[in-house]
C-alpha cells in the first residue's frame, strides 16, 4: 500500500544534502557580541557571561553549576545506583534526577510517582511506524502496572512508569528504531508539528514531513546532543502548517512556517511568539519575512539563536520569545534575525497560499486520500491515554489494513493512512474501533461531537503541578453530557489541571482549568475549574474569556446550560439505560 501511496511508511532521514547543511549550521561557533552567552573555556557549551549572571533564576543556576547535557555520558553510571541511594547522596544529585535528567526526555515523578519516571519523546510531524509503536508498547508492557502513555497536544509521545534503572535501555531502544527522546524538556525546542495529512491531502499545499525531519535532525544534531541551542531562555514551539484546515495550530507557536509564494517561488512567511504561560497568553504574529524552501532550516536556526542569544534570563514567566520581541520591538527583532540568515538577507513577505475562506475539514471516520483507491481513517483515542495492549493492537491493525504508519493529531487522536477501499468495511469492525473489548477503551472512528475533539493534559494522577484530575474525569463529564443532550455540532472542551494550561484551554469552545475553589454550600476549598468560553482555531483564531469558577461536581447542569445557550444543543427527552449508567458515572467520580 505504501508504493501504491507513493509515500513513505515512516518518514525518512534527511537527504545527505540536508544533512550537509544541518552540520554546516551546527558547526558554526560564532556568537554575536550582544549575546547573552559565550562558549565554555573547554568548548562544551554555551553558558551565560559572567556580566549577565546577576538576577538570573534558578534554572539558569542549576545550568550554570553545570551542564545538562551531560547527562547523556553520565545516565548508565547513574543506572546502576540504587535510586534511593542515589537521591539522598545529596542537592547535585537531586538536581540531576528532578531537572537535568529532562534535557534527555526523561522527567522524575517525585510528588506522584516517586522513583518513577516519564519519557517525552520527538516524533517529527506526529508519524510513527508500527514497529516504532511496538517497541514504545513493549517499553510501556514491562513497566507493569505504572506503564501507560499520552499522545500530546504536540503529535507527541508520552512514555509513563520506568525507573532509572530501565532509562539506558529504553533510550537505546528508541535509538535503535530510529526515534529520541533528547532534547524534549526543559529549555529546549518541542516537537516539530507538521500536517497530520502530509503527503495524502487531497487538498495539500506543502507536505510538512521532511521538513519536520531537517528541524528535528539540526535541533538534536542527529540524536548526538546539540550544545548550540540547548540552553534556551524557556522552551520552544515550532510547526509548519501543510494545509488550508491548519491542523497545526500556528498561532500558539513561536515560530510558524506558513505557505507562501514570492516572484514565482514556493516558500514561507514566519509568524513568531505564540505562546501559553501561567500568566500570559499571545498568538504569533506575522513577521514580514520570506524565506524559501531550502532556507527553512537555516530561517529555523535564525529565530533561535536570536532567542537564545538576547532572550530573558530572570523571571521565568518572563522567560518566552514574545516577551523578547516585545522588549525590542517587532522591526528590531525581525533586524536580529536577519543578521543571522545567510547573507544577512531576510525577504519580506510574500503571498499566502492558504485559503483563509476555507472550513476546517474533519478528520475523523474514512477519507479518501489524493491517492486512487486509498484512505485513512481518523480514530478518536479518548484524551490520548494509551495503553501497552491497545498500542500492540494499533501497530498491528496498521500493518494489516494499511501501509503499517500511525499518525498523530495536536488534539491527541490517530489517523491510519494507506487503507485500500476493499479493506475499510473489515477494519471498521476490529473490536478496537468498535466494543472496546479486551482495552482500556475503544477508538471509535464516528465518535460524538464532544468527544472527538476532547483534549485533556497529564491531570494529577501524575503531573504534580497539576490541582485536579483532568483526563478521566473530562471523559467521564463528556460521555455524561452525550448522554443527555442532542448536539448539533463539534464543540471542542480542553481540560488543563493548572494555569501552566498544557491542555491549551484558552483556544477551547469550553475551557476547563483546574483550581481549588470553594464550595459555597459547605464554605470548604475543594477541586474545581475556571471556565474558559469561545476560544477558536484556525483562520479566526482567538482566545477564549474566562467566565466563571466552580467546584467539579457542579460541572454537568452547568456546562448543560452552557451548551443550550451557545451551541444550540438540546436536552433528550428519554435516557437509555446506557445513558443514566453515563450520568451515574459522572455523579459517582
């Protein structure tokens, strides 16, 4: 299926020629005089001017003291110690397992999960193969009981319940299929996001696979460590948009490559400083800049280094690129960039090639794809949670039915491409997408118009930032409001469990953002959320209000209301058995 697709089962390396001009950008040692940073006396690193290590936070100090990145010689040493042991030899060792340990994907779980770790890992474009999968299933399979995983707001990966003691291997692992988890936390580049669709849209105006490669191979210096860019101010976002829909998400990244034209030629417009904070919210902004093609790695490395180089050092809600482009202005920014472009030439704008007129498409459910006789097929995974067992099965299903590829979606959903037309009726009646039976929970392909767009982070179950439960409880509320109303359209609810709003609440229909609250009948503080309303994606982007704050187990009459008077849902008149067993469940949570 994949030749007939003409298309490749897992994304590629890049060319050597990409290759050539990755190592080329990563073997320049040049530093502006204005930045911030200097190379290390033994040539190592990039670390703050002794001039600029005043009023600086402590996360700069932690790196000061001394480089993340080493971790990546010092893991299987650190392997072998007793982890307890390990943890009370004292500050630099707790450092090194709470903080420095996340520059390799690996972050410690000490509030929830002591002792127990989470893998992020960087699956460039969200396109896995299925042997990729089996080995992440097999990884999540020998952690027993505290094995899992997420799919991301970022086409990402999540592993969940190693131990130390298992870290060389699963890393090894990963290397071996040709996947990474290093430089995936902390100050450091994020996933590179591309189209869902790349390479199969009907409508496809860039196909975002291999440039999401180039990026993720110049940003980890092919899988090696790269000491250039891994000491950020704060993390990064980047993507580059592939279709009309933008299924990416743009506005929310800090730089974002958007189709454009110019003198006849195909390129891009970048739009910079999206971002979400615990304090503050902004969408990117266009940065009258073109670059073509062949500049997208080397545009990539200008934007960074310019952040790397000039960015905020203090406090760290300060820390991100907009606030750096609004300290200097958006020329001055734009002038910064340039300067680190080849030639010191950066065009202006070209013309768009999006279609701003365009209705975002659905995903969800069988599609035909650009190639005859072929579709692929979104399935609906119920806030991204996955298991060892459905993760076996999802590998095998691609494998069957398709071209053996799974893809990712921002909103934490999978989409098979490479199905021929006379396999879609079998694949449509696989138990996974249909009962559920033997998994934790089924992937429906025609889900409800709550549920398919349901997006909830990591909740309190293991992140200990966050205040409440955010995944099983945001489905349990959806299928308890499917079960009572009739809704007309697609209403996208996000939860996030706190104001670091991974769960993006703010570009919502209705946000969910977890607080403690009080109850006004018992006058005690208990779980609850603030409510975000109206938030939208796509050409119309905007962030939702906050409109209200209430204790969770007030959530359903409410956000009943909510959706008679906005999206013209009406209550059902008769519940089915299986309905009032939906509402009891969420009456029970």
């Amino acid at each position: 299926n994949c030749r007939r697709m003409s298309i490749r089962a897992i994304a590629t390396p890049s060319t050597e020629k990409a290759k050539g001009k990755i190592r080329r950008i990563n073997a320049n040692r040049h530093v502006d005089p204005k930045s911030k940073l200097e190379w290390s006396q033994d040539g190592k690193r990039m670390v703050l001017k002794e001039t600029e290590q005043q009023k600086i936070n402590p996360i700069e100090k932690m790196k000061l003291r001394k480089d993340p990145l080493q971790m990546l010689d010092w893991i299987d040493e650190m392997a072998k110690h007793d982890f307890e042991t390990l943890d009370a030899s004292g500050k630099e060792a707790q450092e090194d397992i709470d903080m420095r340990l996340k520059w390799l994907g690996l972050f410690h779980r000490r509030k929830q999960h002591y002792g127990h770790f989470m893998s992020r890992l960087k699956v460039p474009n969200g396109i896995l193969s299925s042997a990729q999968m089996r080995v992440l299933a097999k990884a999540v399979a020998s952690y027993g009981s505290q094995g899992c995983g997420d799919l991301t707001t970022r086409q990402n990966i999540q592993v969940r319940g190693l131990k130390l003691s298992q870290a060389p291997e699963l890393l090894r692992g990963l290397s071996q299929c040709g996947l990474t988890s290093l430089q995936s936390g902390m100050d450091n580049v994020r996933n590179a996001v591309g189209s869902p669709l790349a390479g199969i849209d009907p409508l496809e105006v860039y196909d975002t696979r291999q440039l999401c490669i180039d990026l993720t191979n110049y940003i980890t210096m092919d899988q090696q460590g790269n000491p250039r860019v891994t000491n950020l101010p704060r993390k990064w976002n980047v993507c580059v948009v592939g279709s009309h829909d933008l299924y990416e998400h743009p506005h929310i990244n800090d730089l974002a490559y958007w189709p454009a034209e110019k003198n006849g030629h195909f390129g891009f417009n970048l739009l910079v400083g999206g971002y979400f904070s615990a304090t503050k919210c902004e969408e990117a902004i266009e940065l009258d800049a073109w670059v073509s093609e062949e500049e997208g790695v080397e545009a990539c490395d200008a934007v960074l280094t310019t952040f790397r180089d000039l960015g905020a050092r203090s406090s760290r809600q300060k820390c991100r690129m907009m606030w750096l482009i609004h300290d200097l202005g958006l020329e001055r920014f734009r002038q910064e960039v340039e300067e680190r472009m080849p030639g010191k030439s950066l065009e202006r704008a070209g013309t768009s090639l999006i279609d701003a007129s365009h209705t975002r498409r659905n995903y969800h459910g069988v599609w035909p794809q650009k190639q005859a006789g072929l579709n692929f097929v979104g399935l609906n995974v119920p806030t991204g949670r996955i298991q060892a067992s459905d993760m076996f099965e999802i590998a095998r299903i691609a494998e069957e039915y398709g071209c053996g590829e799974i893809r990712i979606t921002v909103e934490q959903n999978y989409i098979l491409p490479g199905i021929p037309d006379e396999k879609v009726e079998s694949l449509l009646h696989e138990s996974l997408l249909t009962t559920g039976k033997g998994f934790a929970s089924p992937f429906i392909p025609f889900p409800g118009n709550l549920m398919k767009n349901l997006v909830a982070c990591t909740g309190n179950q293991f992140c200990g930032l966050a205040m409440i439960e955010t995944k099983a409880q945001g489905k349990t509320l959806t299928e308890a409001l499917e079960a009572t109303m009739d809704i007309p359209a697609d209403v996208r609810m996000h939860w996030t469990g706190c104001p670091n709003t991974c769960g993006q609440v703010q570009v919502a229909d209705i946000g969910f953002l977890g607080c403690k609250t009080t109850d006004q009948s018992s006058g005690k503080k208990v779980e609850g959320v603030k409510i975000f309303l109206g938030g939208e994606i796509g050409h119309d982007s905007v962030l939702g209000t906050e409109i209200a704050e209430l204790p969770c187990h007030h959530l359903l009459p409410y956000v009943q209301q909510l959706l008679e008077e906005n999206f013209n849902a009406v209550r059902k008149g008769n519940l089915t058995e299986a309905d009032k067993q939906a509402v009891e469940r969420w009456e029970r949570f």
